[in-house]
C-alpha cells in the first residue's frame, strides 16, 4: 500500500526539527573524531585502494546488468500481447520474431506450461527460467516454484558477499577492510532474507485483472532490477565507508596503548642511533690530527669574529640596551641554575653506579 505524500510530509515536519540536529551533530562527531585523538588525514594506503578498486568494479558491473539487454525475455512485451491472449497466437507471434521462425527450447517449454491463466501469472512472478525448466513445479502448487526459485534469488547475494568477503579481508584491504567485515555481511544476510520474503509474500493473482499490457505488474523483472540496484548500493557505500576509514577522514580507530609505546620505542631508538653516529664522529674528528687542527682552526676564527662583532658600537650599544630595559637577567639565571640542577643530579648518578659496582 502506497503512502501519500501528505502523510510523508506530516511525518517529516514533525520528527524533522529532533532529527536533523542530532544527524547533523552525529556527523560532525564522526569528522572529527581523527582530530580529537591526534590522527591526521592521510592518502589512501595502497591495499585499501586494491579494496575500493574491487568493490567499485563490481557495483559498476551491477549497474551494467540492471539494463533491460542483460535482461531475460518477456514474451509478452516481446510480442506486445495481453495476458489473456490465446496460447496459439502468442507463440505464432513469437516464432515469427524468432530466427527462421523456429521456436527456441524455453519456449517450446514454455508452450506446454502455458495451460492456464495460472500459469501465466506464474510466469510474471518467477521469469522464463523457473517456469521453464522446473520439473516437479504445477500451476496448482505455486509454492513449488518458489522452493525451485530459491537458489537463483540467492545467487546473487551469494556471489556479492563472497566478493565482499575478498575485498574486506587482510589479504586484499590490509588492516583498514576487516572492521567492515560483519557489517557487509549481516546488511548481504538481512538483504537476501527481505529479497526471499518479497517474493514468497507477492500476491500474483492481481495480474489477473489486468485488461491490457501496460497495467501489468512485471514483478520478476522489477524485482530482478531492484536486486542489482540496492547490490550496487551496498558495494558503492562499502567503498565509501573504507575510503573514509582508511584516509583517516572518518570511523579511524585510534591506535592501542601497545602501539604507542612502539611508535615512542621505536622514534627513541631512532634517537639514540643519530646521537651514537655524532659521538662516532665527534671522538673521530679529535682522534685524527688533521681534522683536530681544522676545528680548532675554526673556532678560533670563530671567536676572533665574534670578538670583533662585539666591539662594534652598535652591537654594544644593542646589548647594553636589551639587558637594561627586555631582558630581566635574574629570571634568566633562576632558569639556567634549574636546567644545571636537572641535568648535573642525573650525571652524578650515572657516575656512581659504575663505581658502586
């Protein structure tokens, strides 16, 4: 039952003014999230785009089989016939379309199912392919063309979770696809299980007081396109979702107490390397009686044009200057005794230790 547009509205004016702030304010939370927790924005990593590459591919392919091309025949619209067109002339109309005239398997079986207007209406709820191959279905059982329809209602959402599966695994999108994992599958399971009601819960029989093709009700091929329609969309928000999450834009999971103490063990041991390659060159450069002279030589250029700077009357003038009226020299000295009494303390101890022991 459709609903009108009038209650659609009345719905939207009345939750409108509670919903809207809290979308607006849930969005915003998850923006900035990343920047709350120190994680900066970053391109997309090179398996989450192996990922998005996968996922786009497939919804794009999706859209391609939802034209009416990829779309199996309706015998109907092929040959603009009524629903309560004599069997006959239906299929003289059809085998005059076909190539020499000559009827293919699924229609000649087709032909024989064609025995009722049952059967027909069948035929505008479950396709060509059911009704035509079923072995055990009849037109006065119409659930045993469901039972024979289930796997191919689910092939589709079958195959699209297997590739869901592939793209949001270690192998493919790296540490960025697994977090969406579940949700793809329970959204796949929950969209199978409405597609399976949909189709068990279709009221055939209102076809049959359809006096003309136009107020037909083609249930299977609309059906069919919705099924690859809303695939595409859950594959399309997937990519979206995992372009997010692994640029650091949204859904970024800040990283453990364990990972920090890594990173933080990892940048120090960094440290400590580039300050042992300078006490490598450092005890190098006065080892070596070349290089030795060469920097004594360069400090005592040094603090000979220093000396001569500092002779300048401007120069002197400036510092007599700064230290009479900016710079305070007490809070100067109180702040180099603290840094000498937090530095010497910790010297002295790692003296003592070797000694002690």
């Amino acid at each position: 039952m459709a609903i009108p547009w009038g209650t659609i509205k009345s719905l939207l004016i009345f939750f409108g003014p509670m919903l809207l702030p809290k979308a607006i304010s849930y969005y915003r939370s998850i923006r900035n999230a990343p920047a709350r927790a120190g994680i900066s924005i970053q391109p997309i990593p090179p398996k989450a785009l192996r990922a998005l590459f996968i996922l786009i591919t497939t919804a794009l392919i999706l859209l391609v089989r939802t034209l009416p091309y990829f779309a199996p025949e309706n015998i109907f619209v092929r040959t603009q016939s009524r629903l309560q067109i004599p069997t006959d002339v239906l299929f003289n109309r059809l085998s005059s379309l076909r190539p020499n005239g000559v009827l293919t398997p699924t229609d000649t079986a087709l032909r024989t199912k064609f025995v009722n207007l049952e059967s027909r209406l069948l035929y505008l709820q479950y396709g060509p392919e059911v009704l035509a191959s079923c072995p055990f279905c009849t037109s006065d059982d119409p659930s045993s063309y469901f039972y024979y329809a289930i796997p191919a209602l689910l092939v589709p959402h079958i195959v699209n979770l297997i590739i869901l599966s592939l793209a949001t695994s270690d192998l493919i999108s790296g540490p960025h696809g697994p977090k969406w994992r579940t949700t793809a599958a329970v959204i796949s399971g929950l969209g199978a299980a409405l597609d399976l009601y949909i189709a068990s819960s279709y009221n055939h029989q209102a076809n049959a007081r359809a006096p003309r093709l136009s107020d037909l009700d083609l249930f299977f091929w609309d059906t069919r396109t919705y099924r690859f329609l809303s695939l595409a969309a859950l594959d399309s928000t997937l990519a979206f979702l995992l372009y997010l999450s692994s640029t650091n834009r949204a859904f970024a999971t800040p990283p453990s107490a364990a990972e920090r103490v890594e990173a933080v063990t990892r940048q120090l041991q960094l440290t400590k390397s580039r300050l042992n390659a300078v006490g490598i060159v450092k005890n190098t450069t006065i080892r070596d009686e070349e290089l030795r002279a060469r920097t004594q030589a360069y400090w005592q250029h040094e603090g000979r044009l220093m000396r001569e700077v500092m002779e300048e009357r401007e120069v002197v003038e400036g510092v007599n200057d700064a230290l009479l009226n900016r710079i305070n020299i007490q809070d100067i000295s109180r702040d180099a005794d603290a840094y000498a009494l937090n530095v010497l303390p910790t010297i002295r101890v790692e003296q003592t230790v070797p000694e002690s022991t």
